[in-house]
C-alpha cells in the first residue's frame, strides 16, 4: 500500500512539472512602427480597420491626442487569461492641451467582440485619471467581488483602488493587468493597487482609451 501510495505521489509532483514547465507566449501588441494589430472608434465616425488616420504612431509610441471628442483603440483579437504590461504617459507638449482639468484615460479589457461599437462598451476598465489611477470600473453589467462585497451591475459602477503608486504628470508609469479566470489584479509601477474576484467577464478585447486627454502608451506585452 505504501508503494502504491508513493508512485502516486511522484506520479502527481510529474504531472504538476510538467504543467508547470509548459511556455508562456508572449505577445507584442505594438511594434513600434504601426497598427495593424488595431482598429480605431471614435464618437464622430464610428469604427475604422485604419486607425492610423485617427491616432499617432512615431518615436515608438501609441499616441493618442486630437481634436475627436474620444474613442479608443481595439485590439482585433480577443482574450481570456493574461497578463499586459505596458508603460503609459501624459502627453504634456503645449500643443496638446487636455479638454478637462482632470486627465482622464483608461485601458479596458474583456470587452465582449460581438457587442455593438459604443463609448464605454461592456467590460471593464484599469482607470487611469488624476488622482485616481488604479480604479476599477464595472460597465454595463459586470460584476465582481472586491473584498467581501460584490459590486454591479451598473451602467458605470467604480470601485476605488487600495493605494495610489502613480508618478509624476510627464513621466512614464508602468502598468500590469494580471486576468487569471475570474481573478483580476491591478499593478501600478510595481504595486498593486486593486484586485477582484469572481468577474462575470470572461473574454474579450483589450482597449486604450482616448478621453480627450493626450496619453502616450508603448511597450506593450501580453503574456498568456
């Protein structure tokens, strides 16, 4: 018996090495150089599979700023299970000056592709906002649990983050959204500033959203 019971043992610790060991794929969102892993929607014109004529690539970097009253970037595929890093900041050149005092952007994730287009489509949002980087926020029905209480649904339910690890306006700040099944995690310049459980979305895009403030994002990686 106790042989049988220490071949299933080992038997176990193998099957768990081997999960274990298996790759992770890393994903490069942006070249550098364009979008083609993108496409564009805006308030004024709706979706666009050119979204270079409506956001800026040069120096290696995502840039959105301009006169549209917002929209964002979509990836064209969808996923589940992730972890993004990517580096964001706030474009300061005195030709791009934010419409409101706040600065206010976003990166949303897990929004469902056979949803209609619209601002703020279902899903859910890593804020990113004066004052309030690190938020979570649940639109258009999504649930979770932070703590032990569930918030939404709700057309736009936010959920205050745990601390603030934001740097300076002009510089950049490097942000993490770990997606492991219904478990999400916030990390911001090495801290983690939220977290949830038990999400009722599961699947989808990712976004970058442009709330008419100029951000820059670059670096951005996805591992599965």
């Amino acid at each position: 018996m106790k042989r049988i019971l220490c071949l299933a043992f080992f038997t176990l610790l193998s099957v768990a090495d081997i999960l274990a060991a298996q790759p992770t794929k890393s994903i490069s969102l942006f070249n550098g150089k364009d979008l083609h892993q993108w496409m564009a929607w805006t308030k004024a014109d709706g979706r666009t599979s050119h979204p270079e004529t409506v956001f800026e690539v040069s120096e290696g970097m995502i840039r959105l700023h301009g006169k549209n009253n917002g929209g964002y970037l979509m990836t064209k595929k969808s996923y589940d299970n992730f972890h993004l890093s990517l580096d964001y900041r706030w474009n300061i050149n005195p030709l791009f000056v934010p419409q409101k005092e706040k600065r206010n952007s976003g990166v949303m994730f897990r929004v469902d592709r056979h949803a209609p287009d619209s601002w703020f489509p279902r899903g859910i949002q890593y804020q990113i906002k004066t004052g309030t980087t690190g938020d979570f926020i649940l639109i258009k029905g999504v649930t979770m649990n932070i703590g032990d209480k569930c918030y939404g649904p709700g057309e736009s339910v936010l959920v205050a983050r745990m601390k603030d690890a934001t740097r300076p306006t002009g510089e950049w700040n490097h942000l993490e959204i770990i997606a492991h099944n219904r478990h999400i995690t916030f990390i911001l310049n090495g801290v983690t500033v939220n977290e949830g459980t038990n999400c009722s979305a599961t699947k989808g895009r990712i976004l970058l959203c442009y709330e008419t403030s100029p951000i820059d994002f670059k670096n951005l990686i996805l591992i599965k």
